[in-house]
C-alpha cells in the first residue's frame, strides 16, 4: 500500500508514480519511537524507524546540498508513507507537482495541481487506507489547498495544525509558513532573515524566488531574476519580469521586454556560435526602452560583436529599418 497514495495523488498529472517502490506501510517491529508530524486531534501518532529517520535526513542533505531535482519529492513521500506519515507523505508530492509547475514542466498546470489534490478528498478514492490515514490526508489536503489559492491566514492556520510538530528548521511546511507570513505583510525581520536562511534547499525552486522577490526581501531584483532565470516562461515569470523593470525605473508596461543578463548572454552566445546575428533581433525590444542597466548591458555585448563584418553589416542594415531608440542604438553598436 505504500505507493497508492503516491499514484492517487498524481493520477491527474504527468510525473509518473510507476517508480515508486512498494513496501508494507506497518510500522517495522524494531522502531524507535519518534513523534511525526501530525495534528494530536487526529488520533495517535505514528512512530518512524531509525532507518526510515536516517533516508529523511538523507533526502534533505541532498536537497540541501545538490539542490531539489525531480523525483526526490516522490522518494520522500514514500518513505513517508512507509512511517505512516500520510500528511507528511501528501505534503512531499505536492513539493514535487509545485516544483514541477513553477517550473513550466510537461502539461502540469495549476488545473493539474488543483486536480490531484481534489483526487483525495473524493469520496471512496482511497478506501484501502486507515482512518487515521484518512483524517491525516484530509488535513492535509485542506492546508495545501489554501496555501495553493492564496488564502493566507486560512492556510497559515491549517499548517501549524497539521504540520506543527515538524522541527525541521527548513522543511517545506516550514518554508510554506513563512509564504504565509511574508504575504500577509508581516515583513518583520527575523520572518524575512528566516527566509533567506534556508535558501540553499529551495535554490532550484522558481516559487521561493518569486515570493521572495514580491515580499519585500532585500535586493528583490536580484530575487526576480533568480526566479526568470530557472523557468523565463514560468508562471511567475511575467510578474517577475514587472519586479524587475520597477527595481529598474521602468515603466511596468515595458516589463515583457526585459531580459535578465544570463538570458541576454545565451542569445549572444547562440549567435555567435551559430554564426546567425538574426538570433538577436530577440533584443530589440529592449534596446528600444529608456535607459535602464538591462539594456545597457546588451547594447555593451552586442557592440563587442561588431568587431566582426557579419555582425556589424547586420547591425547596420538593421539600423536604417529601426526608428526611435532602437536605431539611435543600432546605429552606435555598428560602430564598434
């Protein structure tokens, strides 16, 4: 049973639970007992066995250390599972699907997270589990949910009671309630100190960026890019792009013209290795704003490719087309 509520989960979305291993989810007879995560009112909890306590730990380091891949989301919710930590269990695969998302993976969209989670409050879909697995996964469900829709102080609420016990000072309830905190407006220091410290576990997730970025933590611009960055066409990236342009001094209507840096040099590398100065008319947009020091940034690494004839002829031909700043531009990048 250890993988059923892995698959019930993700039966509306594409990550495939077909790798999940399998396994009695009874506790081990040769357990220590170590309170999980859990809700008292939800009956007694389960224990975890030293072994299962230590792949945990493991799972963590790796997150830490490596940063979060695909899979380590499945891996943990079944060794959760294992333990008997159904909330916790439900809580691992939705750090899978939200990475996933925020991260513009396959066909996972918020129609799909919405879908996945809804799979487990349906009547009968999950009759083969306890009751205490049950009313941990209800629990669960309700916290994640608010948190999913924004509803702050609701999902606030609903974590500390499922999710309180946790001490895992940078587990993911940890990192949620925090989001809850921050997007409440409660920007108090030590809230926005606690966020940045456990940045090396969630270095490769979009979302901990974005939400860094629109909750007033230092250098939000640089937040905005981390977060464009990792997934340019995510769903955060638009609004990203706006935090960006503000920190800039540009108007929020030029927002979808403006690049990161690393994203300009991957244009300018491409056409350059591919011999096709074409590939840069991506940037015009950009070079057609204000001054601003994305732009600015552009029009220096393009000026330097006008050392070569096949860049500046094209820069040149380009410039009597343009009109404005971007042929003001143009016209002093052909110069080289």
């Amino acid at each position: 049973m250890a993988k059923k509520l892995v698959c019930v989960l993700l039966s509306a979305a594409v990550i495939s639970c077909a790798g999940t291993s399998g396994g009695n989810s009874a506790p081990a007879n040769n357990m220590t007992a170590i309170p999980v995560r859990g809700n008292p009112d939800m009956g007694k909890s389960p224990v975890i066995p030293p072994e299962i306590s230590s792949a945990l730990e493991e799972l963590a380091e790796m997150e830490r250390s490596g940063g979060f891949v695909p899979g380590l989301g499945l891996a943990e919710s079944n060794v959760r599972e294992r333990s008997g930590d159904y909330a916790g269990a439900v809580l691992a695969i939705y750090k899978e699907l939200a990475w996933a998302y925020s991260m513009g993976v396959g066909n996972v969209k918020r129609e799909t997270v919405l879908e996945a989670l809804n799979n487990l409050q349906k009547p009968g879909t999950i009759v083969l589990f306890s009751e205490e697995a049950r009313k941990q996964t209800d629990g669960a469900v309700m916290a994640i949910l608010a948190f999913f829709d924004s509803r702050w102080e609701e999902a606030e609420k609903h974590i500390r009671s499922v999710y309180g016990n946790d001490t895992e000072a940078d587990g993911y309830s940890r990192w949620m309630l925090l989001v809850c905190s921050l997007e409440r407006e409660n920007s108090a220091k030590e809230n926005r100190s606690a966020y940045g410290s456990i940045r090396s576990r969630y270095a490769s997730f979009p979302e901990y960026w974005y939400r860094g970025a629109r909750m007033g933590m230092p250098n939000a611009g640089d937040y905005a890019e981390r977060c464009i960055n990792l997934s340019p066409a995510g769903p955060f990236a638009g609004e990203c792009r706006s935090i960006l342009s503000k920190t800039m001094g540009l108007d929020p209507l030029d927002a979808s013209a403006v690049k990161t840096r690393f994203e300009i040099e991957v244009l300018v590398k491409a056409a350059i290795n591919q011999g096709k100065p074409e590939l840069l008319a991506e940037l015009f947009p950009l070079m057609g704003l204000p001054d601003n020091p994305s732009t600015l940034f552009a029009a220096g690494m393009m000026r330097a490719l006008a050392s070569e004839s096949i860049f500046r002829a094209w820069f040149v031909q380009e410039a009597k087309k343009a009109n404005g700043r971007l042929a003001e531009r143009l016209q002093f990048i052909s110069r080289g």
